[in-house]
C-alpha cells in the first residue's frame, strides 16, 4: 500500500486541532469555575467528564453534590467522583470519602469513607489526612486511636491546614496519644488561629488566659493582642489595654513599646494620648537598654 504523505499530514493536523480545541474547553471550564460561573463550567466541563477527564468529573460531581449550576443530586455526583477516584484522583477520592461519611447521596459508611480517606491521604491531600485523623480520634469506623489521630493530623498540620493544626494542639494540650507538652500545642494552636479559624483562637485565649492568670507577662502580653483583635468575642478596647499595661508595668519591654505605639496612634479604638505614649515610649527605652 502506497503512503499518501498529504493524507497522513491533513490527519495529524486534524489532530492537533481537536487536542488544542480540548485543551481550550478545559481551560475555559476551568476558568468559569473559578468566577462562579458554574452554569457555564458545568456546561463546558460535562462532555470532557463523559470523555474521561478526571478534573471534569471530579468538578462535575462537585457542582452536583454543592447544586452550582445545576440541580442538586448528591448521588450522582458520587458516580462521577467513584469515575474520577478509581482513576487515582486524589480530590474525587477525598471527596467521596467525605460523602461516606455523612451519609450524603449513600447510606453512612465510617469504613468506606477511611478506605476512600486513606487513598487521598496517601497522595498527600491535607483535607483527608485530617478527617483520617478526625475518624482515628473519634473511632468512627475504627477502633479510638489517639496515636494514629496524631500522626495524621500532623501530616496535615505541616501542610497548614487550620482545622488540623487546632486539633493537633489540643491532643498536645490535654497529653492524648502523646505525651503533653502545652508549649507545642500552644504553638499549633495559635498557627490555627492566625488563620482566623474561631475555634483556635477561642483555644489560644484559654490557655494565654489561664497563663496570664499565673503571673506569665508573656502571656499577659499575648492575651492583650488577642483581647483587642477580638478573639475571644468583641471587648472593650481599653480592657485589653489594661491587661498590657499590667505586663509593661511589670517589665516586659514588647508591652511598654506597644502601649506607646498604640497610645500615639489611637490603634484599637483607644482614645489617643501622647502623654501615656511619652511615658511608655521612655519606659521602652528603659527597659530594652537594661
């Protein structure tokens, strides 16, 4: 059979352009998606799914179990997510485990979700790592492990996930599954809170609080901040500023050299007063060169 080059090149560049017409609709499904235009995503994305792409099928099972852009049907969107994790995506797996365990779409597993958890866990996915560690903690599906808890809520923790890191330094806190250590929980507790997430930071002024109340300046001076950034509910601005004149006074220089910035600039809903910001200004320099 003769070797009809003109054919050969009229097919590859036919190929080229359903590849580059592919990639297009991916990436504008993509895009769409990420302005909440779920409609049109879901409009776009819904052939490549049914084509075997597995960012379009675990997106697809999303907007379907979230009803983005379309009708709410939890359990088709674990068809789709079961198409895309059996192909070894780790959101799809992360995401059917979670339906698992709610008893969303499915009837409840605890055993199915950590078989689902721990695939994605492997794979690195923070978001599974701690509800596997969640599933340990609880002994839902698995027998109380406050060992393994830890261990996979450290794994997500490193990799800055604020539920896990809270939930970390509490196990550090109260001494579960290792041994207490208040200080490294402390520490992971307020990584949490810096986040924003209430919880911790509800956590964080318990523990500066309970501190505080045992002469420790340094927590004095950390539950003041907290105090006026509201973490443990809004406050009286001039309370909290109390609690950091209690720890200047007592000669933590950090405090001193905040109460006269925020004395200076009326920081926090506090009235200005350049006489206290003098005062705590020289009280600073006091401190520091002693």
């Amino acid at each position: 059979m003769k070797f009809n080059k003109s054919l050969f090149f009229c097919l590859l560049i036919n190929l080229f352009i359903c590849i580059c017409s592919y990639a297009d609709q991916l990436e504008d499904g993509k895009t769409a998606f990420l302005r909440q235009e779920y409609q049109k995503s879901y409009a776009l994305l819904l052939p490549l799914a049914e084509a075997g792409d597995t960012f379009a099928q675990t997106n697809i099972g999303y907007m379907l179990s979230q009803g983005l852009g379309v009708v709410k049907n939890e359990k088709e969107a674990i068809r789709w997510y079961e198409k895309a994790a059996l192909k070894g995506d780790s959101d799809a797996q992360y995401n059917i485990g979670s339906m698992y365990e709610t008893g969303r779409g499915t009837k409840q597993d605890y055993k199915k979700a950590m078989e689902w958890y721990l695939k994605s866990a492997e794979q690195g996915n923070a978001f599974a790592q701690a509800n596997l560690g969640s599933l340990y903690y609880n002994g839902n599906g698995v027998e109380v492990n406050y060992k393994n808890a830890i261990y996979w809520y450290n794994k997500s923790a490193e990799q800055g996930y604020s539920l896990a890191q809270n939930f970390l330094g509490v196990m550090y806190v109260n001494g579960l599954g290792v041994k207490k250590d208040l200080d490294k929980g402390y520490k992971w507790i307020l990584k949490a809170a810096e986040q924003g997430l209430e919880v911790a930071q509800e956590n964080a002024y318990a523990i500066c609080y309970d501190a505080a109340n045992n002469k420790n300046i340094g927590a004095m001076h950390n539950l003041a901040y907290m105090c006026l950034n509201g973490w443990a509910g809004k406050q009286d601005p001039n309370k909290c500023v109390n609690i950091l004149e209690m720890a200047g006074e007592k000669g933590f220089a950090p405090s001193a050299s905040a109460l006269a910035k925020i004395y200076k600039e009326g920081s926090y809903g506090v009235i200005p007063d350049q006489a206290k910001a003098l005062y705590w200004g020289e009280k600073a320099k006091k401190l520091v060169n002693k």
